[in-house]
C-alpha cells in the first residue's frame, strides 16, 4: 500500500521524482517523508490557509513525537519510520522550520551573506538529511551537500523571480541591486510585468553566473569514494543545472510563472548522470 509521503511525493511533480526512484525501496521510502515534510512546512509559508507560524509549530512538535514513535498524522508516522531507521540528526528538521519561518519575517536580503543563511537552512539542512538517507564514508560529503543545497536554491530564486515579486518578496541581495544599478521598485516592476532594463538582465545573469559556480564547487567537493552512494543527489544536481541553463538559454523570462524542464529534459539530465558515473 502506498504511504501518505509516496503518495505526495507522486503528486506534486517534483523534479527530484526522478532521483528518488533509483534508490532502493527503503531509502525511497524514507526520502519520501522527508521530502513530503519540507513541502508541508513550506506550504505552511506559502499557502493560503496553510497555518503560517502554528503550523510550523505544529510540524516540528509532530516530528518531537515522531522522535519519541508518537507520531499524530500519516506523514508523521512516514517520518517516524524514517528517523527509526536513518541517523538524521534532528535539528536539522528544526533548521529546515526555521528557513521557512524566515519567509514569514524577511522580505529582503541586504547581503549575498544574509542570503547564504536562508539557504543554509531551507536547502542545505534538507541536504544533510538527505544523505543520511544515501550513506556515506567520507565526512568531506557533508561539505558537498551543502553546497550543492545552496546551488539548487539560487536556481530556485532565479526561477521564481516573477512568482516571489507577487508575494513582494526579493531573494537577490539588495547589495546586488545597488551594484548594478536597479532599485527595488524597478525589480518589481519588471519581474511582474517583464520589461526588464538591461541593467536587470545585467542582474540576473550575474545571479545566474553565481549560481553556475556553485553547481561546480559542489561537483569538485564530492569525494570519489561516494560517488556511487550519492547518484541521487548527483541527478537532482543535474536537473537543476539543466534548469539553470534553461531559464538562461530563453533569456532569464519573467512574468511568465516558472520555468520548467519538459519530461524528456529531465530524462537526459538522468542518463547524462547514469553514463558520467
């Protein structure tokens, strides 16, 4: 019977579907509920009606219970399995609320620094779980999931220029904004209505270029005795790079939703890694 995790997992068409569907059943099942864990606290941010702080406070007492095996909901008891079964430390689910409790307190980011915390905790927290989950041998891999957390996340905010304008939210720096010229009203003004000035194009391609580097430190920082155990995470590295790269290739759109990979993109993504490794 399928889990309430797998269940949410299928439905959301996540990009990461692909890597997880490689590992074998339990990890499959346990990055499942971690997976579906973050899209509730994050809906809890981002939804209308999904609870906001009490919900957050909710989730994080349901994952204390699942700790003690007194799990309330479906997904809790998922998330219970898990943590039974894997070593993920447990304020990292803590880290992962506190991220999502920054989109109810920050609206801008003054530096790339400021910056870097959020994704510390909504991306690379999510990482270091995640490879619990893998296995490892080398502490260096630790390293590598946190930086590959924060390449994924500044592909995310490129993506989502447009869609986070209409919350008036701004995840580039303001330093960024101030270095090339564009003030806020202008951002969100061209984010929502797409005519942005060259000096905003300008912008976001150096986000994009920044974005590109940490893509590759994170490739440079695996180390080779975990390359086979870290595959998943390697494909979904290889997904986001190709979003990166498309979103780039179609001249960083806006006001036009997100860009997405097609299936057969995604594909490529995965077998391009399957042969690499």
């Amino acid at each position: 019977m399928e889990s309430a995790s797998a269940r949410l997992t299928r439905r959301s068409g996540t990009s990461f579907y692909y890597a997880f569907r490689i590992l074998p059943e339990e990890k499959r099942r346990a990055i499942y509920a971690l997976y579906s864990f973050c899209r509730m606290v994050d809906d809890c941010v981002d939804e209308e009606g999904g609870g906001g702080e009490a919900g957050l406070r909710y989730w994080l007492e349901e994952v204390e219970r699942g700790f003690h095996g007194r799990a309330e909901t479906p997904l809790g008891k998922d998330l219970a399995w898990a943590v039974q079964r894997f070593p993920i430390p447990r304020v990292l689910f803590e880290e992962i609320v506190a991220g999502c409790r920054m989109d109810l307190e920050v609206r801008r980011y003054a530096t790339f620094e400021d910056l870097r915390v959020y994704c510390s905790r909504v991306a690379s927290a999510v990482g270091l779980a995640s490879i619990e989950v893998f296995g490892y041998t080398s502490p260096l891999t630790k390293e590598y999931a946190r930086e590959l957390g924060l390449a994924l996340q500044l592909t995310n905010i490129l993506r989502d220029v447009s869609v986070d304008a209409a919350k008036g939210r701004i995840y580039v720096p303001l330093e960024d904004l101030a270095r090339f010229g564009v003030p806020e009203r202008v951002f969100l003004s061209a984010a929502l209505e797409g005519h942005a000035p060259p000096a905003m194009q300008e912008l976001l391609a150096f986000h994009a270029s920044r974005a590109r580097r940490h893509h590759e430190r994170a490739a440079e920082l695996l180390p080779a005795q975990d390359r086979r155990s870290m595959l998943s995470a390697r494909i979904m590295g290889a997904v986001y790079r190709s979003l990166l790269e498309e979103i780039v290739r179609r001249r960083i759109p806006l006001a036009v939703g997100r860009v997405t990979l097609s299936r057969w993109q995604k594909l490529w993504a995965v077998a391009r890694t399957l042969v690499g490794g």
